[in-house]
C-alpha cells in the first residue's frame, strides 16, 4: 500500500518527515572524548588569549596572572608601530618567508617532480641521501653555515638568513609523494603532445598537486617565520632582524619588557593568520594526503 | 595520414627479451587491432611506436621515415590512452586544444580547429566543462578529440574502452569506427577484447608471448586460424579442442568419437588436436563426434550456452535459446567436415582448414 492509498489518519505529516530524529544520549566514551577535545582546544587557545591580554596591560601589571586587563591600554600597540625597529623586522621577516617559501615551492617540487618521474641510475641513491639529511639537527649545522655565510660575505644580509632553507629536504620527500599520484599517462600524453619536460612540470604536473604545493608552503613560510636560533647566529645588526630575533631583544638588561614583546608577538602572528585562513583548506587536504603531521 | 612498418622489432627489460622481432606491414588509412592476452606485447609495441619506449633492435617506419631515434612529439602520430589522460584542471576546450600549443598556428586558427573537432565529435555544447562534469563517454570522446586535434599520421589507441561499461563500449566502438571512415587516417588500436578486434579491424594482429601469431582480417583469423593458440583466443566461447589422432582418411577423438575427413595419403597418422567452434556444433540422434552429459546451461535468449561433460573434457555447444537440453541429459554432438580445424598437438600449428570460408 503506497503512502496515498492509505487513509488520512495513517498517513506521515510533512512535519513528522521533516522531524529530526531523536538524538541518542551520549555514552561515557563520548563524553571523554569531548571533554579531552575540550581541554585540548583550551590548552591551544590559552596562551594566543594570555598573549593579547598581556599585550593591553601596563608594565607594572605583567606578572599578575589575570586574563583581564585592570587598566587595559593600546599604548603598546602605538609603542611598537611607531618604533622604526619593529617595521623593519617585520618587513625582513615578511621577505625572507615569501622568497624561501617561493623557493622552496619551484625547487622543491622541481626535484620530488625529477625523482619521482624521470628514470635514471642512482635515483634511489640520491633520494635516500636527501632524506638522510633529515637526520641532522640544525644545532649541528649552524657553524657550517656560519663558516659559509663568513667565506662568502653573507653575514648579516638576506641571503645569509635566507640560504640553509631556500631548499628543504622535507619538501622534497613531501613532493616526490605527491608526485606519485600523478599518473604517468599525463606525463606521457603530453610529451606526445609535443611539451618539453619542462612545460609538462609546470603545465601539467603542477596544477595537479596544487594541495601539495599550498600545504609546503604554508609550512615554510611558518616555520621561516617564526625561526629564530639561525636569524640570530647570522645578523648583527638590529635593522637586519627578523621579528622573533627583534622581540626577544625588547627591554633591557635588568628587566624584559613582556607586555611589548607579546604586543609584537600579537602583530606578528596576522600573516600567518591570513596565510593560514587562505590555504586552510588545501593544507588539511594535503596533509591528510601526505600522512603527515603538521 | 601515413604507412607503417616494424622490421624485426625487439625489445628486452635488462636481459629479458619480451618482443622477439616483430614483422608488421600497415597500409596508409588502414585500422589495425593488436590483440592478445595481458603481457603478449601488444602495449609495448605501441609505445614503442609512440616513441615512450626505447626500441632494443629493429626498425620503426612512418611514412618512409625511420622514426626509431626521434621524440615522440617529432614522429607526428596522436596517442589515446586507457585512462584517457585529459587533464582535470582544464576545460574540455582547453584539454582538445592542448595538442595545439605547439604548433606554431595563429590563435583564431587554433580556435578553429577545436570547434571543427568538437563539432565532429558532437561537443560543442560541453567545451566550457571541466572533466570531472563529464561522463565516462564524453571523457573519452575529449582524449579522442585531443589526439584528432593535431591531424597527425597515425593514431594510437591503447585500450581506450577497457574503462566503459559494456553498453558505453559498444556506442563507443562504433563511433570509433565511423571516425575512422570519416577521417581515413592509419590507426592501431590495442585490446586484449576480442570482440573489439573483431569488429573494428581492417585486420588484426595477434600477439602471445612477444611473438606475432597470426596477422589477417576478422574473417580468417575466425575461419583460419593459424594455430590452437589463435583458434583458442579469437571468438567468444572460445573453440573446443579435443585430443584426437588423424590419419589419411579421418580423425577419431581419444574420447571414441570419429568423423571422416579425405586429408590426403600423404597425411601420415599422427596426434593432433582437433578444434570445433561452440556454434558449429549440432545435437544429433545418431552416432556423433563427442558424448556427454550436460552440466550446465547458460540461456542468453536467441541462443543457450551449454557444458557438456565428456569423456574428453569439457565441451561447449549452442543450442536453439527454445528448446534447450536439460542438465543431466545425456547428448551427442556432430559437427560438418568442413567445421573441424586440426592443429599439431605437440606444436599447435594448424594442419587442416575446413573448406568453408
């Protein structure tokens, strides 16, 4: 018997179709789960709130563990812009992040895309080699890097900061991956289609591994971002550094002027916001990929 | 559009040796199917063609032209793959006019060019979409317009509709086929379908082990096999083959059965296998060339596929789709002299053709 064969009485109302159905009580295990996810999303959310409260407080306020500001002030905020210093770091920082992360985008991919598609003796050998590099510290390389920068005039300049991250081992290993989800037909009809292998890279292949490409460049612009121990070892002077460099040198031998040092902290993290907002999707859709964390 | 030919092609993965030269004449227009089981050759040899794959020894020609040591792109020929390969970041106008981007032709003409392609292919109302809007069909009608685009010499198509549901394949391997009488430029077209062979090819070639096993148009490669592998491999229930010995006057089965066949006095008496297709098959009342009892029965309508197990093995016959035989019910089968192929049974080579062509 179809729905309109039945009499009036019997048959299901719009509402009753449309009611939701009864939502089913929440198990202890469930509970759990939120309430770790809760204390999780506190523990993340904390110190970004912390940061801005300290950045609204008067310096005599600092060190009481209160969220909300007595007095709460944005004379930290016209402090720090109307400090010539912290314009300069910022713009040091902002330049350094885009060109490594412009770099490591064409490079890095350049190389995934070599080892992954093209054949020839030694590419397992090569691979592994830059995969082992992974392995060592950056702590390890700083004096390396520091004899190189010094050989070669670098210290104290753009490329000096710039050059030990313009290529990243793991960049290239998280290329090379998403590389292998491109099938080789592509590659193929392409080459029939008269494309040099240099116009299918950029042509073909990469279009086809843009989450890969948005997901690596988010991650190389946060991490030059926010690097501070190489920035550190290599600039001297105060116009050359970047903004973690800069902030941690806020205040004085005596006393460490936190309320300033979180300002700066607060106006540094807004690109990394807007970076982030931007490729959100592409980077959780690209690590998922990779199986990667971020 | 151009002629083809491989002259004693090889080719060999370190020391494995897995074409072991191929001879192959095609003419100008031509549409030819290499057909096989998977691992024959048959896609190798086409990129080989295609230029993807580097020749070992032997001679690739196109259009007089020894292409062995050009690019791909440089040997003028247009490759359909089975997966289709069209690009999804581009639209359909964009994947078709691809092939386009190097040849040096003015925009508008470009342009032009693409709207002929896809108006041949009844396109032109999908040009703005992007793949991932299109159905199976309509993709692959996009990678055939790609490779059209460039009016090249020879197509190439490896296994184009293994990806399309039976009825898509069908549509599809009629409209390939009316392209080609349109467009009249050389094809070779990969399958391991036998089917798709039959019904497209000017002529197919068929491959088993690297080695060519029989080159001809449909008709013969089905009425004259040149070995058990080729009789086995070309028609759909595949031929049954029976162990029989054949002597100058006829060949008796291992199973009992017998038939007369005039094969000459010079026919010494030896072991052979003897090969009679599912269709050539009749039931019959009296004394016949196999027994058996039917095991199963597949009706396909017109027709009814029947197994009938025999002291021999396993044969198939068709039956009238009316009044089939029932399982359990012991049958006997005849077949026509001139339905009855023999093959060596050592080296499969055929010995004997029935007349009929």
């Amino acid at each position: 018997m179809s729905a309109v064969d039945m009499p009036a009485s019997q048959r299901p109302t719009t509402e009753a179709a449309l009611a939701k159905p009864p939502r089913r009580p929440a198990n202890m295990g469930q509970i759990i789960r939120w309430l770790l996810l809760f204390l999780g999303g506190i523990a993340m959310v904390m110190p970004i709130v912390y940061m801005i409260s300290t950045s609204l407080k008067w310096p005599h306020e600092v060190y009481n563990i209160n969220l909300i500001p007595e007095e709460p002030t944005i004379e930290n905020y016209t402090y720090v812009l109307e400090d010539g210093r912290f314009y300069w770091w910022f713009v040091n920082s902002i330049i350094i992040a885009t060109v490594t992360t412009i770099s490591n985008v064409l490079f890095d991919s350049l190389v995934g895309y070599t080892l992954c598609k093209f054949k020839f003796p030694g590419r397992q050998i090569v691979f592994i080699a830059i995969l082992s590099t992974l392995m060592i510290p950056t702590e390890m390389l700083v004096i390396p890097w520091y004899l190189m920068s010094q050989s070669l005039g670098w210290l104290d300049s753009y490329w000096g900061i710039m050059f030990p991250g313009l290529m990243t081992a793991f960049g290239t290993f998280l290329m090379k991956q998403f590389f292998e989800s491109v099938p080789d037909d592509f590659i193929e009809a392409a080459r029939i289609d008269g494309l040099n292998e240099l116009q299918i890279w950029w042509t073909v292949a990469m279009p086809l591994v843009k989450p890969a490409l948005a997901a690596l460049a988010i991650f190389v612009f946060l991490g030059n971002w926010t690097a501070f121990l190489w920035p550190l070892i290599v600039t001297n002077s105060v116009e050359m550094y970047t903004v973690p460099v800069g902030l941690s040198g806020f205040g004085d031998e005596a006393d460490v002027a936190w309320e300033l040092i979180m300002t700066g902290a607060a106006i540094s993290t807004i690109p990394t916001l807007i970076v982030f907002l931007v490729f959100q999707r592409f980077i959780i859709r690209g690590v998922v990929m990779a199986g990667l964390k971020g | 559009m151009a002629e083809l030919s491989l002259h004693q092609l090889t080719k060999a993965y370190g020391k494995t040796e897995v074409l072991h030269g191929i001879n192959l004449g095609v003419a100008d227009g031509e549409f030819v199917v290499f057909v096989g089981p998977s691992g024959c050759g048959k896609s190798t040899t086409l990129r080989m063609i295609a230029g993807l794959e580097e020749v070992t020894s032997g001679e690739i020609h196109i259009g007089g032209t020894v292409v062995n040591n050009l690019e791909p792109k440089e040997r003028n020929i247009a490759m359909v793959f089975q997966n289709y390969a069209i690009y999804p970041h581009m639209t359909v106008r964009k994947n078709i006019g691809f092939g386009l981007r190097s040849s040096g032709l003015p925009k508008a003409d470009k342009e032009a060019r693409i709207d002929e392609v896809a108006a041949l292919l009844g396109m032109t109302d999908l040009l703005a979409r992007k793949p991932s809007q299109l159905s199976g069909g309509q993709r692959q009608r996009v990678a055939i317009g790609r490779a059209m685009v460039r009016d090249p010499s020879v197509f190439l198509f490896d296994e184009p509709l293994s990806n399309l549901d039976a009825q898509l394949r069908t549509q599809m391997r009629l409209e390939i086929k009316k392209l080609h009488q349109r467009v009249g430029t050389t094809i070779i077209f990969v399958t391991h379908d036998q089917v798709e062979a039959m019904t497209m090819a000017d002529r197919i070639v068929i491959m088993d082990g690297g080695h060519i096993q029989q080159v001809g148009t449909p008709e013969e490669v089905y009425r004259r096999p040149a070995n058990a592998f080729v009789a086995g491999f070309i028609g759909a229930p595949s031929m049954n083959m029976l162990a029989a010995e054949a002597g100058p006057d006829g060949v008796r089965t291992n199973a009992g059965g017998s038939i007369a066949m005039p094969l000459g006095a010079d026919f010494g008496k030896r072991a052979v296998t003897l090969g009679v297709r599912p269709d050539d098959l009749q039931l019959t009342d009296g004394e016949g060339l196999v027994a058996g009892t039917v095991a199963v029965c597949e009706p396909l309508g017109p027709e009814t596929l029947v197994h009938i197990d025999t002291a021999g093995g396993e044969v198939v016959a068709k039956a009238d789709g009316r009044h089939p035989p029932k399982v359990g019910d012991t049958v006997r089968l005849i077949a026509a002299q001139e339905d009855l192929h023999l093959f060596d049974a050592d080296s499969g080579v055929a010995l004997s053709w029935g007349p009929r062509t």
